[in-house]
C-alpha cells in the first residue's frame, strides 16, 4: 500500500524527479507488484513507456526479468505494436 500511495500514479511520477528516482530504484519484484495492481493510475500509454524506459536504463535487467515485466504492460492497455514501439530505447522490454 505504500508503494502505491507513493508511485501509483504514473503521471505524478513522470512529473517529479524525486519519484522518478524512486521508481528507477524499484527493485524488480516491487515494479513487478506495482505494475500488476489494479490500483495502479495510468494516464496514457506514453507515461508508462517513459518510466519503464527510465527503470530499464539504471536497472540493465536481463531478458527474462524484460519478459516477465513486457507481460504485466499488456493488462494496461499496451498493444503489441505499442510495447514494439518502445523498441529503440529499451529493446531488452519488447524481447519475446
């Protein structure tokens, strides 16, 4: 519950630096726990990309934890060509 009162909202979290720090530092199963509530706010499929980018970037996370988390987007309204969009900047999110 904290971790959503903190970070559950993907627009306040685009919008401070302070909680995209947090976020980048999210360890997977956390992102993981978050991303998979339903409580989770997500304004726009742009958001979620953005902060999904920013944790792969610091996190360098290996293909199966990008699998795993690539699954979890989908329930959030991500379409595959979507999620294949993001490909140039986080390649290792969009691996089968």
């Amino acid at each position: 519950d904290a971790l959503l009162a903190r970070l559950g909202n993907t627009l306040a979290v685009a919008r401070s630096a302070d909680l995209q720090t947090l976020w980048k530092a999210l360890p997977k199963r956390a992102l993981a726990t978050l991303l998979s509530s339903e409580r989770l706010v997500v304004d726009c499929e742009d958001t979620i990309l953005l902060l999904m980018t920013l944790w792969h970037e610091y996190n360098q996370p290996d293909e199966e934890t990008c699998f795993r988390l690539r699954k979890l987007l989908r329930p959030l309204g991500l379409s595959q060509p979507q999620l294949l969009s993001s490909c140039t900047t986080s390649p290792a999110l969009v691996m089968a």
